[in-house]
C-alpha cells in the first residue's frame, strides 16, 4: 500500500465504518491449482483441508519448520484450485515456501495477483450490485465487525462510483480497532501463533501432520506463551513510533508495533505484543527516544 490518503483521512475512516471503501495493495493472492492441490496444501497448512466445499473460507497459517509464523493466510477453494490470500508483504515467501516442498506432485503455484480489499457495511450490498464480470471473485473475510471481501481480477475503477478509496491511515485504524495483526509488522517469523491471538479459527487440532504443527500442539497441550498481542489506549494526544518500548516500573514488557488515531475509541490506539503478566487493564507507559505517552491494555478487538 502506498497511498497514506486519497485527501480525506476522516472521509475514508467514515466510509469504512457508515458505508464501503476500498484499500489497494494491503494483499494479494496466490493460487494453487491441481489434482494434489488438497492434498498438497493439506500437508503444510495448520486448517484441515480435507473436503473442503467449493467456496467455503477459512482462516489458516503457514509455519516454519519449528512452528513459527511464516504468513497469515485466507484460504477457499473452487474445485481444483486454491486461493490463498496474504498481506502483500508476504505472498512472495507463500511461493518461496510452497514451492520448496512441490516434489512429485500434480499442481501448479501462481505468483502473487493483487487484490482490493472491499471494507464496510455497505460491503455486501456492493457486492451483490456488481456487473456481472466485474469481478472473478469476491472472497468474503470479514474484519472484526465489518464486512469485508477481497475482490480478485478487480480494479477500483470498476466499482460504483460511491465506494470511496480509502489509504493506509485510515485503514490501518480500522485495523488496529478490530485487532487484526498484519504480518511483518505486529507478527514475524519470530513469533508463536498462539501469541498472535486466538488460534482457534487458523489451527485444526484434530488433522494428521503440516509443518510446524509440533510446537503449536505442544503449548495448546500443556504450555503457555510469555507474549500476546493486546491493544493499547493512550490516554494522552500522542502519536508513538511503530517499535517504541512499552515499559511497567520502569522495565520492559513489550514493544508497540502498530499506531493509530481512532475517531470510535476518541484516542490514539495500538497494539503491541506484551507480556503475559501484564494482564487486559493495566496502566503503562510507552518510551521512545523523543517521547513517552501513558496508556492501559486492552483485551482485542478496541472496539
């Protein structure tokens, strides 16, 4: 995503919230077709994937082979083919990855495509006003409580001419209001799933084996994570750095990894992986070499 605003930040934020807006460039799409693709995509995603039906979406992530995060992923299927929707920051390393383990098998794997995020109540509706053509899919992944679809084979030229385009400010507030991490930047190849939320939608603790699964069995069995992602409420007119410290008692508990302004809450917002100890409520303080601000914890989503 490049565009910080299309003029109106408070504009597209409202859009977001009252009516649709669309976002370009936050993900893109990898496809995966072939008679082995289940199979295949079965063996190294954490979802089951076995029979799944034709259109069904599902959340599920791709690891490393000691368990951690490698891509945050969309996943729904059209026969033969699967399409797997990412931040665009990691549909390269979702080929790089996939194609590392494509050894004797019947599939192909797309590069990455962009998609268009569709966002807001309004979503559906647009949706179903579409011209037939104007799309090839609209893939439904809602974002906390909004309506969202990502619009594949789509330009933002085709849609009705009253969905707003919409930058990274304002669509980054809305992302930190429903507490979705974006990889990369919250979440990173260092990171446990079960630090990243609730894992309940992306993980099948019940399939055969997928890469990485050891470590993520091994803590929802008997284990527990020193982090979870959480949000932040600053309760002062402060606009930290994206890696400033947060701090308890003048020692270290986290780090802030995305910052916005919230029209909803009425404060700037955040989120940040912290320590477990430092539980939903409590006050902190967040430092960086300009600054520090106050601020409490909060369970996700903010709003």
């Amino acid at each position: 995503m490049t565009v910080d605003s299309y003029g109106d930040v408070t504009g597209e934020y409202q859009a977001l919230h009252r009516s649709a807006g669309v976002v370009d460039g936050a993900h893109v799409l990898v496809r995966v077709a072939g008679p082995d693709a289940e199979t295949f995509l079965d063996s190294l995603l954490s979802q089951d994937l076995g029979g799944l039906a034709d259109g069904t979406v599902v959340r599920s992530l791709l690891l490393g082979p000691r368990g951690k995060l490698r891509a945050l992923l969309w996943v729904v299927r059209f026969g033969d083919e699967f399409l797997l929707v990412s931040d665009a920051a990691t549909g390269p390393s979702v080929v790089e990855d996939l194609a590392r383990f494509k050894l004797r098998v019947q599939l192909e794997i797309g590069e990455p495509e962009p998609v268009l995020d569709l966002i807001g109540p309004d979503s559906a509706a647009v949706v179903d006003g579409l011209d037939e053509g104007t799309v090839e899919r609209a893939i439904p992944a809602p974002l906390g409580g909004l309506g969202r679809y990502f619009l594949v084979g789509a330009s933002a030229d085709d849609l009705a001419t009253d969905v707003r385009p919409v930058g990274r400010l304002a669509s980054t507030a809305v992302r930190v209001e429903m507490g979705e991490p974006a990889m990369g930047r919250d979440v990173d190849e260092s990171t446990i799933p079960q630090e990243a939320g609730d894992v309940a939608e992306s993980v099948s603790f019940t399939k055969g084996c997928y890469l990485g699964q050891e470590l993520v069995a091994r803590i929802d069995s008997r284990g527990h994570v020193n982090r979870h992602l959480r949000g932040l409420v600053l309760t002062e007119n402060a606009l930290p750095p994206d890696g400033a410290e947060i701090v308890v008692d003048d020692a270290p508990v986290g780090t802030i990894t995305s910052v916005s302004e919230s029209l909803t809450v009425g404060a700037p917002i955040g989120l940040g992986l912290i320590r477990r100890e430092v539980e939903p409520g409590s006050p902190v303080e967040i430092r960086w070499p300009t600054g520090n601000a106050q601020a409490e914890v909060r369970t996700l989503p903010l709003v």
